[in-house]
C-alpha cells in the first residue's frame, strides 16, 4: 500500500523551447479552430502532415530506475485507435495544453511500452485533474511517448504529479531493475509563452506527400528513435514493410534471457516508422519461421524491451538457417493514438515474408 | 440550505444526502409532502433473517429480471478507538442499530443496512479470527496502483430508495432524532461508541447519474445519458451475471452466515471516456468488441434483459490479439463458477470530494475470491501477449483509479454489534466465568 512518499529527485530545467525550428511565424493559437484543416486525399501511409510545431520542456526528475521530463505543447488533434479503426479528437474548447510525461529508463534511454504513466494535477491543494491516463502516442516530431489534452482554469503555477508501476515481467538487463515512481514538478502555465513556442506551415506542396516531419532533438532526453539495423545486435538478416512499417529482423544466438534454453535461438523482430525510425509499440504479432516447406515455429511474438533493441518482439525457437523463410503476422495494429501524419499509418498491416 | 425555488423536490433530494446533517434533512421534510414509508416490527431480531446481506428477497425485481438496486446509499465510516468493547457497549450499538429498523421496513422503499468490521477492529483480540474467515488487510492488487488503506474499524451502509430514510436512518444511528418515522428512538447512539472518521454518499439508478453529472470527473457538456443508472452509461449487475446469496455465504464456523465486503474507492475520468472515445469503443471496452461490431447493446443496455450474452463475446486473450481491445466483463467470464461470478456487486456512484466516483461495494465468501476476480481485471497476460496496454483498450482501466481499499467482514445478524475476533473462544471464556 501506499509506500513513505518518494519524491522524485527535480532537476530544474526551466521552461526552454526545444522546437529547434527556425522561422517560426509567430502563429497566435488560441483554439482548435486554429488548426489547419486536414490535407485532403490523405495516403493510407505516412504523410507530411499540415505543420510543425515546437514544445516546452519543464522539469525534468529521476525515481525508481526512471527518469521523467514534463513537456508540453498546445493543445492538438490526434486519434484514438481502436483495432483499426481511428477516432479523431478535436480540441476541446477548454483546453489549455497538450501535457506528454515523457518517461524513460534512466540507465538505458529506453522509453518503456509496458508501464502506462498516471498524471494528477493540482493547485495549491485543490484537484484539477485527477487520474489521468494519457493515451500511448505516436508523433512525427516527438515519436512514442504519452499525452493528452488538458484544461487548466487559468494561467499560474500548477503541481504536475506523474507516477509510473513498476514494470512488466519481459524485460532484460538492467530494465529489469525498477521500481514504482512518481514525479512531482511545478508547471508554469502561460498561455502567452505557449502561443510563443514555434509553429510553422509546412509548403502545401509537400503537405500529404509521402513523408515525415523531422524528429526533434531534445535536450537531456535521450533519442526516442529505434537502433539503426547496423546497430541492432546479434545477426541482422534484412528488413520487410507491411503498412508501411518498416521490420529489421535479427537473431541472436543465445536466447537465454528470454526466457529459451542453451542452443536455442531468439528472433527479434524491430518495427519502425519509417523516415524517422520510431518504434512501434502495442502490437500483437505472430510469426512462422519454415524451412523447406516443414514449419519449424508457430507463434506469438511478444513485444520485449532491451538495451540493446529497444522494444521490440520476439520469439525463442530451436534454430535459424540462412534461407529459412519467416512471415510475419499483424494480428492487431499499433493500438496507440496518432498525430497528424501516422493516422492512416500502421493500420492495414498484411503479412510479409522475409528470407533470412 | 437556501430555498431556492426552481429546483424540484427530486434534485434537491439527492444532493441533500451528498450533503447529509439534520439541517439539509430536516429542509428536506419541510418540503412536498412527507413520503410514506411503512414501519419496521417492534422487535427485528424475531423477523429478520441472520444474513445481514440477505438484501434479495427484500429488493423488487425489475419487468426485465434484475434487482432494483436502493438508489440512496450512505456509508458511515466508523472507528472504535482503542481497547476491547464491553457488553454494554455492544447492547448500545445493538440498540441503536435496532432503533432505525423498528422505524422503517426492511425492504428497498424503507431501509437496508449492514454493519461490517475490518481486520484493524479484530486487531485489538487476543484471538485471531477463526480460519473459516479469509479477511487480509487490503494490499494493492495492480502494479499500477497505489490506493490508501481503508483503515477504520466498521462501516455501516444504509440503502433505500428514499433519500429521506437514508439521511434519516443515520441522524438517528448518530443520535440526533428522538423520533424516526413516528417511531421513538433509544438513547443508545452509534456515536456513544464510535466516531465518525467520514461519511461516504451515493446513488444507483436511471437519471441520477446525469442529475449529478456537475462533478470534476465529467466532462462539462453533460455527457451521461439521462436513462444511465451509472456514470460509465451502462447497466450493471444484471441478474445473470451476480452470484446468489448464497455462494457469497461463509458457510462454517462462528461467523457462518456472514460474508466478506470489499470496498473501494474509485475515482472516474471521463473526459476520454465521453469525448475521445465513439460508442462502439464504449461498448467495446465495457463489454466486449463483438457486442459493438453487432449492436447488441442498445442504450444502458436495457435491451440485455437479465444477461449480457458473455458466451458470445468470445476467448479474451483472443479478442485482445485480433482486435487490439478486450472488454471489462469479458475479461472476468473465466472466473465465473457454475457460469456465474463469484462476487456479489453492490455498488453505486459517488459525489464524494465533488469528484465523480465510484464505491465499488462487493460481497464475497472469501476476499480470495474477489482478489481472483479483481486480477482478472488486470488482465496482466492479456497486456504483455497482445496489443492490448496496461490500461488502454484494456477494459475500462483507462478511466477509473483505484484510491483506496478495505476489506470488512459482515458478520452474522446475531455477531453484528462488535463481535469478538473469535466467538467460540469468547463464549468458552465465559463460561469459565460462570463456573468459577
Ligand atoms: C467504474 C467501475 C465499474 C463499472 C462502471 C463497471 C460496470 C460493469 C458493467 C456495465 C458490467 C457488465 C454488465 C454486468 O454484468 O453487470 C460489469 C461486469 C462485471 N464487473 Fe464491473 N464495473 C466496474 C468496476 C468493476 C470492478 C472494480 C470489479 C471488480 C473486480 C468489477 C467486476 C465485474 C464483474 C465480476 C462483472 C461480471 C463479469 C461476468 O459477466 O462474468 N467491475 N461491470
């Protein structure tokens, strides 16, 4: 039960804008109306979306093993997934903010898909939102992280408090090793400064087109972009697509902490974005591995998180052969919201075959 | 309480029982006409059966074949203080308590209570409690939760239809009424023995959520639909799908007939609930996504009769990997027994701190088994072998909190005024006592 309160370690970092986007035009946002209206013909693929925007770090803090950094945009769009059907969110009239806990492992940077952050906001005592569970997001700028839009009542200092549990059982290394942890920050809500972060139109001639808006780097969060097929361990055997998700596939020859014995093997399948190689979260997945017509593995593959490969899926099996031929099955879709550009992204997902 | 006119005599009723007190009751009395509700007998004990919980017979069944649930509830939340009763103590809580069931029937329209004792109260014995009691402290039951312990010693839930008796029933349990409902009432007070630590309100029943929908909690264009009986938009505890009384009993030792209650505080947010998520995603992850692709749910799902067609929905593990979604009651049918949960839901909204809420009130023969149930609910496998998250598509976890939890036991009828941790080795003692 409730444990003597440990409070989060705060690194005051200050309200910085970190958009690192030039030309901002000085857009006034005051409402959803605001926002540009969609492009029309969308693809069912990524798309460059209507316009970038900037975001406000606040503070950062370390508890448990995690690390948190409250940043914040203004409110947005965004779609919920359900299976594969998408429900668009408006901005509400009301809402101040788009609030993201961004969370990761402190030791590994890996941003964890297991846990669900609880956002509760207060003002001098007084509950103002209470229980919030953002949704898992995927964002073209930001990649997979949580938000939510909020209301807040008026400008001024608000209590952000952010707890995290403390983890699911298929996790290796040191990712192993948290705890439950909670974050307290203080939020300076300026409606003023919000409406100063950048936001910039992207041509109309790129808007829809296949293609991404650049990730923004952040300081003092780590990358939120999957390895690079070069820097996966183990035997990368080459990369198949399926809605438009990009899967590196590599086998490690000791499968041990996975859960597999001596002498077996593990394949580890790692789906991206693709352009800004995010990783896909909240899929099910299933695989058959054969090998001269004889199906050799038949099965999940759950999704893990790794030092080294981030979060990706996997499964133990007997033995890989250069030839050996392994499809993959999406069996659900990323069930995590999207931001403009992933919305038609990631859905309809059908089977792809890679020879390893 | 201002008089103010333009509010009905109905909305101001419930709003008076989340504020409760003799003033917002005796304002309550003053206006409209007194409602009629018939007395209890002279002496319960004679009439009432040994079940505190034996709620049923006593509840009228719906054209559609549930039980109407009270839609008034009170919970007084009670703590002892230190040391071990005496007999005059339990003759007091005896009498107080049978004060308010001489003055109102037993039944939906008049009052129904229970009086529960939680292991901090059965702490203070020397003896511990018999093993045919499964009573724990309440612990977390997720990883993702961190509620607070419902540490007082009792709690009394009062139930009717009428505001009025509930408000009523408890100034008198409080001492505040010489006479309830035309019946005098004892000296003996609840409060001569116990203090208050807090009183929880709520409410169950079509339109009362929506009449008490201006909460934090709710989104502000006043979602909740007006035929709702809960806050989520949906019916609940249909009759196929609760366990009899009697499943819910313990059934040996000193407390047979008693039962187990689980309690807890649950905090709502439905702003994602309302206004991020369509109908069939409600539908969906409230009962599962084959009752949406099929519209078998209309409305509060008044539609359903007295079940809510589990066996159609499908293997949750299954459901979660293709659909990326499984639903909240889906996910317990594999705790069912004999096809029927095993934990008797009683629960009802809640205004309590001005924020949505719900207290989930459920009988069980053992906490064991409404742990089983709860951890169902978690779905932890389903979250870590399908796209299904710890919360989201995940039932309705996205939406409720868990702040606090208790676990009581209702004792039998006839133990239900302090009872000894173990009443066998009281009535032994005793009678050492009367033979020396
Ligand atoms: C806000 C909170 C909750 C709401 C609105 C809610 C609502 C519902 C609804 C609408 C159903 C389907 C209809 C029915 O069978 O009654 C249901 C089923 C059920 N709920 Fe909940 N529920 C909530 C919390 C809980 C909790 C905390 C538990 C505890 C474990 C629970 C246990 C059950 C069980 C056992 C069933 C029946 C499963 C079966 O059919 O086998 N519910 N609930």
């Amino acid at each position: 039960m409730r444990k003597r309160s440990r409070r989060a370690f705060l690194a005051g970092v200050g309200a910085t804008g970190v958009g690192g986007l030039a030309g901002c035009l000085g857009f006034e946002l005051e409402s959803s109306s605001l926002e540009p209206s969609l492009v029309e013909n969308r693809p069912d693929a990524v798309y460059v979306p209507t316009h970038t925007e900037g975001m406000a770090m606040g503070e950062m803090g370390s508890d448990g093993g995690y690390s948190c950094a409250l940043t914040y945009s203004y409110p947005h769009r965004f779609w919920t997934v359900t299976g594969s059907d998408t429900t668009q969110v408006e901005v509400g009239s009301d809402d101040a903010l788009h609030l993201m806990p961004v969370v990761w492992h402190s030791e590994t940077g890996v941003i964890p898909s297991d846990v669900s952050p609880r956002v509760d906001v207060t003002r001098d005592g007084e509950s103002v939102v209470d229980g919030l569970n953002p949704w898992p997001m995927l964002a073209q700028q930001m990649g997979y992280h949580f938000g939510d839009n909020i209301e807040l009542p008026e400008a001024g200092e608000y209590t952000v408090t952010v707890s995290v549990g403390a983890g699911g059982e298929r996790r290796t290394g040191p990712l192993a090793d948290t705890a439950a942890a909670e974050f307290e920050f203080t939020l300076d809500y300026q409606p003023s400064e919000l409406r100063d972060l950048p936001f910039e139109d992207i041509a109309e001639a790129r808007q829809g087109t296949l293609g991404a808006a650049e990730p923004m780097q952040m300081d003092m969060v780590p990358t939120m972009q999957a390895p690079t097929a070069d820097d996966l361990p183990g035997t990368v055997r080459g990369t198949t697509e399926s809605g438009d998700a990009q899967f590196v596939v590599t086998t490690l020859d000791d499968a041990t902490r996975f859960g597999g014995k001596e002498g077996q093997q593990y394949v580890a399948v790692s789906p991206r974005t693709p352009y800004n190689r995010f990783p896909l979260p909240q899929m099910s997945l299933s695989a058959t591995l054969s090998r001269d017509g004889e199906t050799r593995f038949d099965g999940y593959l759950n999704e893990w998180l790794g030092p080294d490969l981030g979060i990706h899926y996997g499964a133990v099996v007997e033995g890989v052969a250069a030839g050996d031929e392994f499809t993959i099955t999406v069996d659900s879709p990323p069930q995590i919201s999207r931001h403009e550009g992933y919305e038609t992204a990631f859905l309809g997902m059908p089977d792809t075959t890679l020879t390893l | 309480m201002s008089d103010s006119p333009g509010i009905d005599r109905r909305a101001f009723v419930k709003s008076a029982v989340a504020i409760g007190g003799a003033a917002a009751l005796s304002a309550c009395l003053d206006r409209g006409p007194s409602i009629d509700v018939p007395r209890g007998p002279e002496e319960p004990s004679a009439t009432f059966p040994e079940r505190q919980h034996a709620w049923n017979a006593a509840l009228p069944t719906t054209d559609a074949g549930n039980n109407h649930h009270p839609r008034h509830r009170v919970l007084l939340a009670l703590d002892y203080g230190d040391g071990t009763p005496t007999d005059a103590e339990r003759e007091t809580v005896e009498a107080a308590l049978a004060g308010v069931e001489r003055a109102y029937e037993r039944s939906a329209a008049g009052l129904l209570l229970t009086i529960s004792y939680s292991p901090y109260y059965f702490d203070r014995f020397d003896d511990d409690l018999p093993e045919s009691v499964d009573l724990p402290e309440p612990t977390a039951l997720s990883s993702f939760e961190d509620p607070d312990a419902d540490a007082v010693d009792a709690i009394v839930h009062l139930a009717s239809d009428h505001g009025e008796v509930v408000m009523g029933a408890e100034e008198a349990l409080k001492g505040e009424l010489g006479e309830l409902n035309g019946v005098s009432q004892p000296e003996a007070a609840l409060t001569d023995v116990f203090s208050l630590a807090e009183r929880r309100t709520g409410f169950v029943g079509d339109g009362l959520p929506a009449e008490n929908q201006d909460v934090d909690g709710v989104p502000d264009d006043d979602p909740v639909p007006e035929d709702a009986p809960l806050y989520m938009g949906f019916e609940s505890a249909f009759d196929g799908n609760q366990p009899t009384e009697d499943r819910v009993t313990i059934q040996q030792g000193p407390f047979a007939g008693g039962t187990t209650q689980q309690l807890s505080t649950l905090t709502l947010n439905l702003t994602q609930w309302y206004e991020q998520d369509t109908r069939d995603q409600r539908v969906s992850k409230m009962f599962c996504p084959h009752h949406a692709q099929n519209d078998v749910v209309e409305g509060a799902g008044g539609n359903l009769g007295s079940d809510t067609r589990m066996d159609d929905c499908g293997d949750p593990m299954e459901t979660a990997r293709r659909e990326g979604v499984v639903g909240h009651s889906q996910k317990m049918v594999d705790v069912r027994e004999d096809d029927t949960p095993i934990i008797l839901r009683r629960d009802f909204d809640s205004t309590d701190r001005d924020h949505a809420g719900l207290h989930f009130l459920s009988l069980q023969r053992t906490i064991t088994d409404f742990v089983t149930t709860r951890e169902a609910m978690n779905g932890d496998q389903i979250d870590s072998d399908s796209a299904v998250g710890q919360r989201t598509n995940n039932g309705i976890l996205q939406y409720i909190n868990t702040v606090r939890r208790g676990n009581f036991l209702v004792p039998p009828r006839s133990l239900r005024a302090l009872p000894p941790a173990d009443p066998r080795a009281t009535a032994a003692e005793n009678a050492e006592v009367a033979n020396a």
